[in-house]
C-alpha cells in the first residue's frame, strides 16, 4: 500500500475551503509547518493583532495629527470599524453587510464567488487605506510608519507561505489585498458625504457667527467656535439625532436659589482646596481626545480576552459607529442651546478671578462631549462583554499617568463625567445628562443585526 503525503494533503484541503470564519475554516490557520517544512503560520491569522494594531496606531495618530478634534477622531474610528467588518463579514455567514441599516451606504464590492480569502490579509489592507484615507494631513514620517505596519504583517504572511509550491497562495494572497483595498475605497467615498470629510483642515468654520445674550456661550478671548456644524453631519444610524436629544438644561439664571446657581457653585466649591485624588481624575480624562480613550479600553478588553479576528472587528464596528454618532448628537445639542462655560458665569457671578483646572474647550456646555461619547461606548462596551467587566485603561501609561481599573464599563462612564465637573469646565447637568445621550445612542447602536 502506498503511503499517504500528509502534509500535502494537509495542504490542498487548505486551498480547498475557502478562508473566513476562523472557527470552522482552516484556511486561516494552516495547521502545521508547509511543504518547506520551516515555517509555522503566524498566529496573526486568527486573532485580533492586526486590528489591536491598527487601532492602537489610530489613537497615536489622533494626537499628533494637527486638526484631529474629538469630534473628527471619533468619525475616523467609526469609519475604520465599518470597513473592518464589511471586509471580512462575507466571509463569515451568518454575518451580513450592514449596507440596508445604515444611512445612504451604498451597496458595497463583494468578494469572487468560490475563491479563497485570508481575512487577516484582507484587514490589513483595509485598514491601511482607510487610515490613510482618515489621516490625509499626516506627516511623511507617520506616513512611513502607516506603511511599515501593513508591510510587516504582509511580510510575515509571504514569509509564512514563501514554501509552498502552488500559486494559489500568493493568488490568494494578492486577492485578499485587493479585496480589502476595495471596500475601505468604497467606504472612504461614501464617508466624504457626510460633511465631516477633511474637517481636520478647517475645526474653526469661519462661517459661524454666536449668539448673544445672557448665559449664552462666546468663545473665550483668542478662541473661535470648534466643529461648529457637525451636528448637521449625517450620522451612520437614520435619524440617530433628533431620537437621541437630552432634556433641556437648567435655566439661565442668577438667583442663588437656581439650580443653575447651585451647579455653578459646586464647580466654584470644588475647585477650592481641591481633593488630589479629584485633581489627578481630572488631568487623566484630559489628557486625550476622549474618542481615543474609548478605543484604548476596548483594546485593553480584547487583548485580556484572546479575542478572535472576527470579535474584534465586530466590537471595533459597534463601538466606532456609537461614538461617531454621540459626538454629532452631542454637537447638536451644543449649538442648539449654546450654554456658557462654568468660566464665564463663575467670573461674572461669584469670583470675578476664578480659573478652572482645565483650560476651557471652545465650544458650548451642555452637553459635554466626553460624557456623551463615552455614555454612548460604555452601553455598547457594556452589550457585548457584560456591564460588570473588569479592565484597566492603558491609554495614557507614555504620558506618566497610573492605569485606572474599573470592574464595570458604568463605572468608568460615572468617572468620566465626575472628571469634567472636578477640570472645572463642566456642569453637573451637562454631564450626567450627557451620559444618559450617550447611552441612548449606545442602545440603538446595539440593535443593529449584524446576522441573518
């Protein structure tokens, strides 16, 4: 009886079924070494490295990168997380395009019937381009460094496969690549639509003009109004906005027995012989575009778990479309009502040379951008891994600050909004209020489908 050649057949049961579901296909893993008998599969193929470092690299570039307000990184992510999945979704039924729940997304490339797609490779590729797409005003040198991490993990894959002896591989390999190229190009277009796109060139439109009166904002001497139109953006879910608008806030008034008067002073008080522990909460929600934080901590999350390919591309599109879609109805809610800042009414109500801990953000109160962003990602944080959740947030380690840990995503959200009452810039109403918007975002992002 002849002898069977295992790893050939190993391998051309590989080529066999087509790529995808990490799981149930092979194709994605290439158990064992190949013909060479050198090389072993790299274990990017079915975990969450490529988009872990595509994201981290992401949240590096939203704060260097000029013009990279939270409003346009929170945008950027959505979009990333979007083209994450729909590139690697056809190749994992049951899971679907989200092209019919979405607003105005066009019908998206498919993949060639009956060929093989390595999703890894096609994530890659997709990510690359779309960061490319985000970040159209970054440097030559972040550009390289965009370009060195799509080449390193394609370079391990070539590695990978440079001992097999069937050009199905490297077609494979070539197909993946385009593949992902085609739906980040198709994403990218629709996404210049919106009225976001390039905003990252011009966060200070000219065009607005504040209004006036008592208890109405005006930007600070030396400021001009920030992403003064975004609430006019279309969103990824329909009508997200006006489903999702807060009550109204506190009425203007300066009567010491306003509620208005009360939040203003609990700002004033807190700032008087502050508690270091509030100082350092303060500083560390700060430190970066609040965007950026909410990714930071779903990496943390992933990385804890092991996740998969496939669940981090799923969590990445949730998340990016919820704080995408809370900043524009934030936004909205800033410009409809144009609260003041604690700074102006402390100074013209109660200390005439009061200064906050934080340097105060150009644009509206109520509500506030943090709250709303990170109510919006710890709902949906919360949706897939479970509210009580134990993590730590690394986002800021290089800065000096300490990890903060937390045992439930609601938690951090509370923390979060405390932070911006304790910087000084912030009501209580704008940010407690704030949240219970982002959590309304957060529960419809939740009802997408994401399968048949």
């Amino acid at each position: 009886m002849k002898k069977c050649n295992f790893p050939l057949l190993v391998l051309c049961f590989v080529f066999m079924v087509p790529t995808g579901c990490i799981k149930e296909r092979p194709g994605n893993g290439f158990p064992g070494k190949n013909p060479g008998g050198k090389n072993t599969p790299p274990g990017f193929l079915s975990t969450g490295e490529v988009p872990l470092s595509w994201f981290s690299l992401a949240i590096r570039l939203v704060r260097t990168t000029p013009g990279h307000t939270g409003p346009v990184a929170a945008r950027s992510f959505g979009y990333m997380g979007l083209a994450l999945y729909e590139s690697i979704a056809p190749q994992n039924p049951p899971f679907r395009s989200l092209q019919t729940q979405l607003n105005h997304l066009p019908v998206l490339p498919g993949p060639i019937r009956n060929k093989g797609y390595i999703d890894a490779i096609v994530a890659n590729a997709c990510l690359a381009n779309m960061v490319h797409h985000m970040f159209g005003n970054a440097s030559p040198a972040q550009n390289a460094t965009i370009d060195s991490l799509e080449n390193d993990f394609n370079a391990r894959y070539k590695s990978f496969i440079s001992g097999f002896e069937f050009q199905e591989a490297e077609n494979e390999f070539t197909r993946s690549v385009q593949f992902g190229q085609n739906i980040s190009n198709a994403i990218y277009q629709w996404s210049t639509t919106d009225g976001g796109d390039k905003a990252y060139a011009n966060p200070f439109p000219a065009d607005y003009i504040p209004p006036v009166g008592a208890g109405i904002w005006a930007p600070l001497p030396g400021q001009a109004a920030q992403n003064s139109h975004w609430g006019d953006n279309r969103t990824f879910i329909p009508g997200i906005v006006n489903q999702t608008q807060p009550i109204l806030p506190p009425a203007y008034s300066t009567d010491h027995q306003s509620e208005m008067y009360k939040e203003e002073l609990e700002v004033y008080n807190e700032s008087v012989n502050q508690d270091p522990e509030h100082r350092t909460i303060a500083l560390y929600w700060a430190a970066i575009p609040p965007p950026a934080v909410s990714v930071s901590i779903l990496g943390a999350v992933l990385r804890d778990k092991a996740a998969s390919l496939f669940s981090a591309a799923l969590a990445y599109c949730k998340l990016g479309i919820a704080i995408s879609d809370a900043m524009v109805s934030c936004y909205k809610t800033k410009y409809t009502f144009n609260q003041e800042r604690p700074i102006s009414y402390i100074r013209a109500n109660i200390n005439a040379g009061w200064t906050s801990l934080l340097p105060t953000p150009p644009f509206p109160d109520y509500t506030s951008a943090h709250s709303v962003q990170t109510g919006a990602a710890a709902w949906v944080l919360a949706d897939i891994f479970g509210d009580n959740t134990t993590f730590t947030d690394y986002s800021i380690n290089y800065l000096g600050f300490t990890p903060r840990s937390f045992s439930k995503f609601s938690d951090y959200a509370n923390e979060v909004g405390l932070s911006r009452i304790y910087g000084g810039i912030h009501l209580r109403s704008s940010d407690f209020i704030g949240l219970a918007q982002g959590n309304k975002v957060g529960k419809l992002v939740s009802l997408i489908k994401f399968k048949n």
